[in-house]
C-alpha cells in the first residue's frame, strides 16, 4: 500500500462502471411500466382539450414519436435520460428536471440529518446496551428499541404533531420555513432546523431501532474476539479499549446496513414529507402519483436510484475505509 | 449455523415420523422465550379480532353507527368512540385485523415466492445466470421500494388484490439475496452432489433437496417481511392511496388526522393497533429465530 491513492480511484472507478448496467435496467422497467400504463401523452393532451378528430390525434402522436415502434420509442427515451431530460410535467407546466431540482435539497438535507441522528444515537445506545448485557439498562433500550422499530412513521408523526405542536404549541406543524418572515442568515438555518425537527424524529426512529440492535449484536460478538482479549491484556481499558478496539470493528455491519437501507429511508420520505408539508422530492412523489403526472414520478424513480447507487459506492468507500483488511481490487 | 436441524430435516425418510416430535422440540424452545410469548398472544388476539369481526361488530364497518365524534366509553354501542363520519372505531378495529393479515400473509407469500425462485435459480446454477439475476436484484433494491410501491399503484389501481401483489414485487428482494447465500454455501454438499449422481432433476435437487435445508432462515425472515408488508399497507391507506371498499387501520389514521385536535382517539387507537400487530410479529421472529437456531449466540 504505498501508493495509497491509485487503488482507490479505480476501485470506485470499478463500482461507478458496475452501477452502469443497474441503472440501465431501472431505465428500461420504467420505460416499460409506463407503456404498461393505460392511456399515453396525446390521450392525455386529447382529454384535456376535450375530444379531437382521430387525424389530428394520429398527428399528435406522430409529433411525439408515439406512432414508432416500441424499440425505437425504448431508444429515443434512453438517449434523452442519458442527458438527464426527464421530459415535461403537465402538472406544474415545466421541465421535469427544473421541478426535481427544485425539490432536492430538501430531501437530502431530511435524509442527512435523519440518519445522522440514527446512526450516533442508535450506535450510541447499542453499544451502552452491550455494554451492559443483560442489564436492566440493556433490557430497558431492547425493549424501546422494539417499540420503536414497530411504530409506523406516520402513527409516530402524528403523536409528535399532537404532543409539540398541538398540545404544546413549541414546534411548526409542517413546512420548511415559517411562511413571510424571509428570514436571512443564520435566522434562516435555525428556522429550518426547527421545521425539521419532528420530520427528522420521526424518519429516524425506526433505523435508530435497526441501528441499535445491529450495534449490539455486533459489540458482543467483537467483545468476544482474540485481539480484544489482547488488548485488554496489554492494559487497554474502559473507553481506549470501547472506543479503539471495539467500537471501529463492530461499526462494520452498522456501516453497511446504512448503506443498504438508504433506499428505504429514501421511500420512507414520502410519507415524512407528505406529512409535513416538507417541498422535497418524496412529497412530489405523492402529488405525482395523486394528479398521474407519470414522467414526473418517473424522473423520481430515476432521480432517486442514481442518489442510491452514489450513496453505496460512498458506503463501500467507507467500509474500506474502516476496515483495512478489505483489498481495493 | 443450523446443523442439528438441517440433519434431521434432510433424512428423507424417517422425516415424517420425526415431524411432531422436530416440532415438540421446536416449541419447547420458543417458548423459553417470554418476550416471543407474549408475541404469540398479541398474533393470536388479532387473528381472534380478524375471525370474529363479524360476531363481534356485525354488519359494514364504514356505515353510519352513532353520533359523530363520541369519545371512547361514552356509549354502550360504540364502546371504541366514533370518527367524524359516525363510523364505529371499534368495527372498524376488527375488520381492519382482517384486512391487515390477510395483506400481510399474502404479500409475503408471493414476496417469499419470487424470493426463493429467483434466489434459488441463482444460488444453484451461479454464473451468468447468477450474474443476470443479481442485477435484477440489485435494480429492485436500488429504487426506493415505497416509491415503486406507489408507482405500480398509480399506474395499475388501487384496488386490494393490485396492492398485495405490489407490495409482494417491492418486497421479495432481501429473501432472495437470503436464499441465494444459503444455495451457495449448500449445493456444494455431498448430499447434493449424491442426489446429482443418482440422475436427479436440476428441478427436484432445488426444490426437495436443497430448498429444505434452505429455508429457516427465510421463515424467521418471513416475519419481518410480514411486519413490513402491514406497515406498507398502512402507510398506503393513510396517504388515501388504498383501497376504500374496506376498513383499513392506516385510512382511519389518515382520515383521523383533520380531527386530531379534538378527537385524538380516533387516529391514537388505530395507531395502537398497529403497533401491536407489528410488535407481535418481531417478538415471534425473535422466538423462531432462537428455537431454530439455538447454537446461535444472543
């Protein structure tokens, strides 16, 4: 490992060229569960005008490549995603893509901060509660950990909004900003933070369950390995030897399981920001699915899977990262 | 991780005469495992509420039944409360467990289904058939599955037999990654390689020799798939997107929530409900997954 660098470049260069056909995949089923769907743009244009005689339909359809064949069509729609046009939404009267990128920082800042909070604190109180294994404490964050993996993200919402907001009256019900105070600087990032508290509680808690199960699992299996004893025989204790040696190892399969549920938290948006009233791409999806703006949700579909498919390269990255006995190759 | 078991199982022969005693045994172990009781009882009071809906609260749980918006243990008739449509709370618990479980079991029958069929086919034959079927696997994972979810829905309907087989497609990726590994790891096995030299079917090795040995992991997997499928369900329903012809907990949630203020009950007890179903399912998981691998640390 002397040239620590190279390695690395193309191992992601690797995993980037690996995600390529996965990603052709997704673009070939949407493609595919939209020619599924019933009705096509020009009925769509043809309803909303009322009704138009079959020729002009035949012209419109014509107009739209509607009248090729399906591999062509399959084509055609292969070579605009590649330039990132994801066509027009008749819902919002723009350019797909304007609308997405309207929508996404929303959705990331939610999906970030949501496990961060997952991840320290169900990491934190899964290594407390092998710490200390079958403990009242332990049985104690076990049980809530349960709890917590069975309520339903909304059910969760709700009490939240109904506890902080309804009851209490200390948080903002929903949206991003409080509307027409235009806030500026730093006013602004703490009004966002407040708006986001309680979409962030609720998308969190039940990956902080998953994360916090795993973790103590995976502490007591390291605290049971050879190097451990060896440590602790060399005279590392309490937090050098949690922190150092146990900890680093036992983030492994935390790190992957990140990895791995990102999707989920990514669907799990849709009803968080629905919710909430949080203008992201996961309330779009809903609005899209009620109004059938059909390119629209497709431009998610694809949106979301090339977000997914960055995040697990960024996992592996990091799991390499942790864990140096994994070859870059 | 599951000799002791696995032994027993492949023995074609004495199989039979050993199921009750395997099954004795099995439970024994289960029920070392209070936590897991206590999920057996909470499964078998909601399969008791789905079964005797009818008894119970007879008649159509989305009809008019008393005044709208009574609180719980105000009226003998409507002992649960009302919603503000005058529906029965109470009615609409009941038939809602029915609803629940019966999108629960088979959403997970088909998910496990296309699971164990795409693994299975991958695991045994490997390769570029395994290659292919990988990149299958890893599309479905890499879409968020709430957003194909709601896409199958909008673009096939909403009604209750497209719901459960969409869930049942958003859902089969992670038993077929599960059964795929235990394929790998088992047809190298001597058994394996006997039953291929005795002229055995590609077929009939899949599915009577490996697939046994192959699927504890995936009935406790089952469980949480099962617990997810209801959440889905729910979820659905709340945002308005299930099927309205029957009473759903998460559409009572849902329509709960424009009377929270006043009337919390009527979206708190559905909200329970759930709960308690999904935690029923995790703490049974918790306890066939102890009694089917007990060698397997805690």
């Amino acid at each position: 490992m002397s040239l620590p660098v190279p390695p690395l470049l193309t191992y992601t260069v690797r995993r980037v060229v690996q995600a390529i056909p996965i990603i052709i995949l997704i673009m070939v089923g949407s493609f595919l569960l939209i020619k599924l769907a019933p009705g096509d743009t020009v009925d769509a244009l043809v309803g909303d005008m009322g009704g138009a005689d079959p020729a002009f339909v035949a012209r419109l359809r014509a107009e739209y490549g509607l009248d090729e064949s399906v591999m062509v069509q399959l084509w055609r729609y292969m070579l605009k995603l590649a330039q990132f046009d994801f066509g027009w939404s008749y819902v919002y009267e723009q350019p797909v893509i304007t609308v997405l990128m309207s929508r996404l920082g929303n959705t990331m800042l939610l999906m970030v901060s949501s496990l961060m909070v997952a991840f320290t604190f169900g990491v934190t109180l899964g290594a407390i509660a092998a710490k200390r294994a079958y403990s009242w404490t332990d049985n104690m964050i076990s049980t809530l950990g349960l709890v917590f993996y069975a309520m339903p993200s909304f059910f969760l919402s709700l009490l939240l909004i109904l506890i902080f907001s309804v009851k209490l009256g200390w948080l903002p019900v929903g949206g991003i900003r409080t509307i027409g105070a235009f806030k500026t600087g730093w006013a602004d990032v703490a009004d966002v933070a407040r708006h986001l508290v309680m979409p962030t509680a609720a998308l969190s808690l039940i990956y902080l369950a998953f994360y916090m199960r795993l973790m103590r699992t995976s502490v007591l299996e390291v605290m049971d390995l050879d190097f451990v004893r060896t440590a602790r025989a060399k005279g590392a204790g309490g937090a050098r030897l949690m922190f150092h040696h146990v900890m680093r190892n036992a983030l492994l399969p935390v790190v992957t399981l990140l990895g791995l549920q990102f999707s989920t938290v990514l669907g799990g948006s849709v009803i968080i920001e629905t919710i909430f009233s949080l203008p992201g791409i996961g309330q779009l999806a809903y609005t899209s699915v009620v109004k059938r703006d059909l390119n629209t949700l497709m431009g998610i579909i694809a949106i979301s899977s090339i977000i997914v498919v960055i995040v697990n390269v960024v996992t592996d990255l990091v799991y390499a990262w942790l864990d140096p006995r994994i070859e870059l190759k | 991780m599951t000799i002791p078991d696995t032994s027993v199982a492949s023995d074609s022969l004495p199989d039979i005469n050993l199921m009750p005693a395997r099954s004795l045994v099995l439970w024994r172990r289960f029920r070392r495992n209070r936590a897991a009781l206590l999920g057996l009882v909470l499964f078998v009071i909601v399969v008791l509420m789905a079964a005797l809906a009818d008894v119970v609260t007879p008649g159509d749980p989305l009809r008019n039944a008393g005044p709208p918006l009574t609180a719980p243990l105000v009226l003998a008739a409507n002992p649960l409360g009302t919603d503000q449509l005058g529906r029965d709370i109470m009615a609409g618990i009941f038939h809602g467990a029915r609803i629940s479980l019966i999108i629960g079991v088979v959403a997970t029958l088909i998910s496990i289904a296309i699971g164990v069929v795409i693994g299975a086919v991958a695991g045994y034959f490997g390769g570029k058939v395994d290659g292919a079927l990988m990149r299958v696997t890893e599309a479905f994972q890499t879409i968020p599955s709430f957003v194909l979810l709601l896409t199958l829905v909008a673009i096939f309907g909403s009604s209750i037999q497209n719901i459960v087989i969409a869930i049942g497609i958003v859902s089969w990726t992670a038993p077929a990654r599960m059964v795929r590994a235990e394929f790998m790891s088992l047809r190298k096995r001597e058994f394996v390689d006997a039953a291929r030299n005795l002229g055995v079917s590609d077929v009939a090795i899949i599915f009577r020799e490996i697939l046994p040995n192959a699927l504890p992991p995936v009935i406790v997997f089952a469980s949480v798939v099962m617990a997810t499928s209801i959440l889905m369900e729910s979820a659905l329903a709340f945002l308005g997107l299930g099927d309205p012809n029957y009473a759903s907990w998460g559409n009572m949630i849902g329509q709960g929530r424009s009377v929270l203020r006043t009337a919390w009950f009527c979206s708190v007890i559905p909200g329970v409900a759930i709960l308690l179903t999904v935690l029923s399912f995790s703490l049974m998981g918790e306890g066939l997954n102890d009694a089917l691998n007990p060698r397997q640390k805690k």
